[in-house]
C-alpha cells in the first residue's frame, strides 16, 4: 500500500503475543481511515510476534517495526510516541482489537479546534471461563459509557472517564509540548498518562460507541494484582507520585487540590485492598509520605489529614467504612457495606439502613 501523511500514528507495544497479534493486526490495516501510520514497538519479544509484524510490514507500507530492549509497556510506548508523525495518536495493546471505524469516527471531532481529547466505549470480551468472574463484572462496570458528546475537562467529567489510552485519541502536540510520557518501572501506567494529559486539555468529545475490543486473559497483569499473585507494592500510589511531582513542575498543584484529595481516597483504597494485611504498614507509610505534598491548609480530606497525622488506625477505619455502590439513579442510591448492611440514600437526604436475610 501506498504511503500517503498520517492522521493517526497507531502505536503497538508487543511482547510475546503471538497468539493474538494477527487479528489486532488485521483490525488495523482494514481500518476505513487508510491515511494512518501503525507504529508496532517489539519490547523484547523472544517468539513469533516480530516475524509476524515483518510479513504484515512487507505487505503495508504503512507499519513500521520498533524494535528495544525488554523497557515494559511503558517505555514501548514512549519509544513509540518518539516515533510518531501524525497530529493525532492512540495505543492498541497487541493482544486486543478494534472496530473497522473506529479511527475515521473519532478523528472528525478534531474538526472542532477546542476538542483536545476523543474518547469512545470499549467492549470486555472474555477470552475463557476460567477468567476470574468478579474482576470481569468489574471491568463491564468500569467500561460503561458514561460521558456523550463535547464536554468541558472540569473535575467531575476528568474523574468519571476511564483512564485507559487504547480508548482515547490524543494530540501528540499536546504530548510533547508538555513532557508527557509514561512512567517506567510502574505498573499501571495509563493512571499517569490520563492525568498528566488530560490537564492540559480544556474540551473532549465522548463518542457513544464501543470501538475498542478489550480482551480479559485469564492471567492478565492487573487480575494477578489484584488477586495478589505478584508483590507489586502500591501501584496506583506510585502513579499518584508521578502525577503529583508533574503538577508541581506545571505549578498545577494549587489548582488541582481537589481532584488529588479524590484520587488519594480512591488509589489508597484500592492498594490496600490488592495487597496482603503484611504489607499494609508500607503503602500507609508509601501514601502518607505522599499525603505530606498537599499543603495542610488545603486539606478537607479526613483520609489525607489522617495520614499526614500518621494516623494508620483511623486510616484503615475509614477505608473499612467505605460503602460499595451496588445501584444507583438520581433518586436513590445503594450502598453495601463490610459488615453485611444495606444503605439506602434518598435524594430527601432519607437514610433507610437494612440487612438482607437468605433463606434456608
């Protein structure tokens, strides 16, 4: 195929994904958008993947073959965005695929010279049954659309996206006029991507379609996280570490108190939930060293005000309290909690509390 100037510089990190890597591939060079440079990063691959590149690459002037050494996903990537030429670029991960429209849909937003951010809708797709059932309900839930058409980048719409990349368009102007990249040596990277970027931005279009197809492995990295199969130690505070040192280089920290307050409770939650009872005193200890960047006069957050106090304790209390929204309307809202009980929230500010009893 004949090369003609990108608008979209598709980026692959690739590592030893053999087995899925022709139909990511295959979804990509049929894309209806033809004016697109696919940007495929071998990380080190020891198995058939770079062979399978090269016979697509012969065949597609369009793709072109990276190659580093093993840097994780996140240094791919950044050896990828290095390498881009279009205004425009995404990520697919190799082992995943996406609809034949999905790029001439989103691009046409940037029409609208205020859009800084496109992002549309991604479909779980289990690859076995032997997938853990709890984590793929969760990720159907996280990957709801919830966001429609030209939005505002205030707070609340920033926290009620998604923070993955393989969903979004970016504008690579914005990416390197701001130093954004991908942290090394951490894992859940895109936490630190979405939220260096997205700062930078003032609108986003939100498609409602799901265009991205997110495949769930049985031993995907993020399910053995959470199931506490690898000893990564605060993932998501590390992340809030990286976020926190580049605002303060932007002098966006002052500004961007209340989403940090936010990000704080949901992060800290979330590690100490995915990591053992023995580990619990150094993510406490990993977070109130964090906590001690936001300026006391700033805080209203009784999480970050308890672990700037070193309040370990009353720390791991509120985070036991935390209720977990099982439903929720305009009107009424559910909540469960620890111990068993039931909360409903009433939009009259009625708080009706119940334990459900099974029968037999």
């Amino acid at each position: 195929m004949n090369k003609s100037t990108p608008k979209v510089s598709i980026i692959i990190p690739i590592w030893n994904t053999e087995k899925y890597l022709e139909k990511c591939l295959e979804s990509i060079v049929n894309q209806t958008l033809k004016d697109i440079e696919i940007i495929c990063v071998n990380n080190g691959s020891t198995d058939s993947s770079v062979q399978i590149v090269e016979q697509y690459a012969q065949k597609d002037s369009r793709i072109k073959l990276v190659t580093i050494k093993h840097l994780g996903v996140s240094g791919a990537r950044n050896a990828g965005i290095a390498e881009a030429t279009a205004p425009y670029l995404t990520f697919v991960d190799s082992d995943d695929w996406i609809e034949p429209e999905a790029y001439k849909t989103a691009v046409k937003y940037f029409e609208d010279p205020k859009i800084d951010i496109v992002c549309w809708g991604a479909k779980v797709i289990t690859e076995n049954s032997k997938c853990n059932p709890e984590y793929i309900n969760g990720a159907l839930q996280y990957h709801k659309i919830r966001l429609k058409g030209k939005k505002e980048l205030n707070n609340n719409t920033i926290l009620r996206n998604t923070v993955c990349v393989w969903n979004k368009l970016f504008k690579t102007d914005i990416i390197r006029a701001n130093n954004i990249k991908f942290p090394e040596g951490v894992e859940l990277e895109d936490n630190s991507f979405y939220y260096t970027y997205i700062v930078n931005c003032k609108y986003g279009y939100f498609i409602n379609k799901y265009l991205y197809n997110y495949l769930q492995r049985e031993n995907s990295l993020l399910q053995d996280i959470q199931s506490q199969k690898l000893n990564i130690i605060a993932p998501h505070i590390q992340n809030l570490k990286f976020i926190i040192d580049y605002y303060k280089n932007k002098n966006l920290l002052s500004d961007k108190i209340p989403l940090l307050l936010e990000l704080f409770n949901r992060y800290l939650d979330m590690d100490i939930a995915w990591t053992t009872e023995q580990n619990h005193s150094m993510v406490l200890s990993m977070a109130a060293a964090l906590a001690d960047e936001i300026p006391l006069s700033k805080t209203q957050c009784s999480l970050v005000k308890n672990l700037q106090e070193r309040n370990y304790q009353e720390v791991l209390k509120i985070i036991n309290n935390k209720p977990e929204k099982i439903w929720g309307n305009k009107i009424f809202v559910l909540y469960r909690k620890n111990n068993g009980m039931y909360q409903l929230n009433m939009l009259n500010k009625k708080i009706l509390k119940f334990k459900l009893k099974r029968k037999g």
